[in-house]
C-alpha cells in the first residue's frame, strides 16, 4: 500500500430486522414521550432521530431505506398522532379500530418528508460515499425540507408539534 492512498471506509453491514425495528421503535418512542410531556419535549425533539439515522445508515439498498422511512413514517403518526385515531372514529362513529387504521394507511401522507429523506440520504451515500457525508447530508435535509414545504398538510406541522408547547394543539 503506498503511503499516500488513502484507506476506504469499512463496509456497512445490514442491522438484522429487529435491530432496526428496535431503533425506528426508540425513535418514535422519543417523539411520542416529547409529543405529550412538555418538560421534555426540546432535549427529546433533539436527539428523537439518532437511532433512526443510526438504523438508516445500515440501509445499503433503495429499497431497505424507502421500507425504512415507511416504518418510521407509520410509528411516528402512531406515536405523536394516536389523539387522531380516536378523533377519526368518533367523528365517524365508527370503532377505534378504524380510526386506528384510517390514520395508519394515512401515515405516509402525513409524513412524506421521512420517506424522502431515507431515500435521498440512502442514494447519496451510494453514489458520493460514506466519505462524502456533508453533501449526503445536504442533500438528504434538502429532500427533507422539500417535502415539508411542497407537500399539502393536515397538520400545519409534525416535529415541530412537540416544541411549541400549547394547550390547545
């Protein structure tokens, strides 16, 4: 090896599928805790994503990654939305199982910007690197901050929920 090459990065290895789960499952833990007890919310709301981006960053395929951001896209509504479930079938009057899948197969609608982020994040790495990591994540919190903006919304917002503390939100 010559003196001045330089060492390619380890290669990433896939989490088995309850690894993953368990980290999308912190990570909306997290949201969901931030989402209901105002003292926590901001130190929550701020660290609310590692694990997932942790999880993520295992994501070696398109395909992992998009399944990826649909899981943490169905826990997130599920965690800081649940109120909505509940809302949804009385308002319909229809069973609390209903509203429960009504929000969930809404989930992805709510939430595109996790779908987006996990994708553009997962192809950037692909293609720039792992050594790359400051364009990868312009362009994933690009991705991110475009869906939010473009994509119609129920909710005026959903991060930001948890860190403006109100009684009637």
């Amino acid at each position: 090896m010559r003196a001045d090459a330089i060492p390619s990065p380890p290669a990433r290895r896939s989490w088995p599928w309850w690894a993953h789960g368990a980290a999308i499952a912190g990570s909306a833990l997290a949201f969901g805790l931030g989402a209901h007890v105002d003292a926590i919310s901001v130190p929550l709301f701020a660290i609310a994503l590692l694990p997932w981006l942790a999880a993520l960053d295992r994501c070696t395929r398109a395909r992992s990654a998009l399944l990826s951001g649909l899981v943490m896209s169905l826990c997130f509504a599920a965690a800081v939305f649940a109120w909505f479930a509940a809302g949804i079938a009385s308002y319909g009057g229809l069973p609390l199982g209903y509203g429960w899948g009504m929000l969930l197969l809404a989930a992805p609608l709510l939430q595109p910007q996790l779908l987006a982020y996990a994708l553009v994040r997962q192809q950037a790495r692909a293609h720039l690197g792992a050594e790359r990591w400051v364009a990868v994540a312009w362009l994933a919190t690009s991705a991110w901050v475009a869906a939010d903006a473009f994509w119609p919304k129920l909710f005026a917002d959903g991060l930001g929920h948890g860190l403006h503390a109100s009684r009637h939100l």
